[in-house]
C-alpha cells in the first residue's frame, strides 16, 4: 500500500508541476500584452498616421489634377503649334508656286 501511495504522490507531483508550469507561461503570456496606456497610445498613433495619409492623399490628388489640365494645356499648345506649321509649310509651297510662274 506503500508503494501505491508514493507511485500517487509522485503523479499528483507531476501533474501540480505541469499545471504551475502551465500558470507561469500564462502569467508571462498576460505580462507580455500591452498595457491600457500602450494600447492608447498605439491606438492615437494609428489615427494619427490615418490623417496624415488622407491629407497626403489629398494632396497627391490635387497634384495630379494640376499635372493633368499642364497636360491638357501643353496638349492644345502643341496641336496649335503643328496646326500653324501646317499652314506656314502649306503658304511656303504657295510661294514657291507663285515664283516659279
């Protein structure tokens, strides 16, 4: 009867250490998380960088719009400026007939 009591004790000296060892990674797991201040701070620091995202976004876009109508004026320059080429080639060949007469 002896033997089955030790053989008891040393489980349930088993079985108390893994639960212990269970409690101390549980406790360093809870130690590990963040704290209420922590979790605020990172939670502002998020929204903050939101808002500077929105306001870079914003800004992106108004660029783009900008670089877009440049784009559309260069565009009309250009289409003007071959348009008056056109012509000036097109007077040059008028008078080029007209001395050959």
């Amino acid at each position: 009867a002896a033997r089955e009591d030790v053989k008891e004790y040393v489980e349930k000296d088993e079985e108390l250490a893994k639960t212990n060892d269970e409690i101390v990674k549980i406790k360093q797991e809870i130690e590990s998380l963040p704290t209420r201040e922590e979790m605020t701070d990172m939670v502002q620091k998020a929204t903050s960088l939101e808002e500077e995202k929105e306001a870079q976004l914003k800004d992106f876009n108004a660029l783009k719009e900008k670089f877009s109508a440049t784009e559309e004026s260069l565009k009309a320059k250009l289409e003007d400026n071959v348009k008056e080429y056109k012509v000036s080639l097109d007077e040059i060949a008028v008078k080029k007939k007209w001395m050959k007469k």
